[in-house]
C-alpha cells in the first residue's frame, strides 16, 4: 500500500515521518547552537594571543586601535550569535537566563535540554 504523504521510508505514516523531521529538525537546531557555543570559546582560548599581540605592538610603539576594534568585533559577533540562539524544545535563549551567557553550560538554561542528545534506545 503505497502512503500519500510521498517520499520517505516505506510503510511510514504521516505521523511518523512528521515526528522524524521535527527530531531531525531539532537535532540540526542543537548542532546550530553548539557551534556558535564552540567559536565563542575559540575566541576565548585566543585571548592569550591578543594579549601578546597587544603587548608587541605597544613594546614597538605602533598603533593598537584596530586590532583592539578587530579582535571586539569578533568577540561581540560571536557572543551575540550564541545568545540569540533559541533552544528547540522550549524556544527560549538556550544560554542566556538574565544578561549574562554562561559559556561551560551544556544545556538550554531554561528546560534543561542537553547539547547532544542521547539517541532513545543506547541508554
Ligand atoms: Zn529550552
């Protein structure tokens, strides 16, 4: 019998291949925001590199400005793109509870949903 709702795995109701693409779906959302999670701690671990970067450009007397406005830009694009990310399961910001981002958390600060979710079943 062949199912109306088009291509998919045989045999799959409606429902069923709805609930896959909203789990897919959710997944990929989790991946999105573990990424900007990850950018914004490589931008973390590089402080030290900005620091002597600073530090050589001052010891030659040579100007700071825009690397300083470079290195703040990048900062802020990479914080503002984690904090505006929305949790998939309660659609609120996934890091951010009051103004600050918690950077270590691994899960939606609001409803607790994990960055990598264990597959049902391996548990
Ligand atoms: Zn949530």
């Amino acid at each position: 019998m062949a199912t109306p709702s088009g291509p998919g795995k045989p045999g799959e109701s409606l429902r069923d291949k709805a609930a896959r693409k909203s789990g897919l779906a959710r997944v990929r959302a989790l991946k999105r925001i573990e990424r900007a999670r990850t950018r914004l701690l490589v931008c973390f671990w590089t402080l030290p590199v900005y620091i002597t970067g600073v530090w050589l450009l001052l010891e030659e007397r040579r100007e700071i400005d825009v690397f300083m406005l470079v290195y703040i830009a990048i900062w802020s694009g990479f914080a503002l793109d984690m904090a505006r990310r929305n949790c998939p399961g309660c659609g609120r910001q996934f890091f951010v509870r009051n103004i600050l981002i918690n950077l270590m958390i691994r899960k939606c600060v609001h409803c607790g949903i994990p960055l990598r979710e264990v597959p049902s079943g391996i548990e």
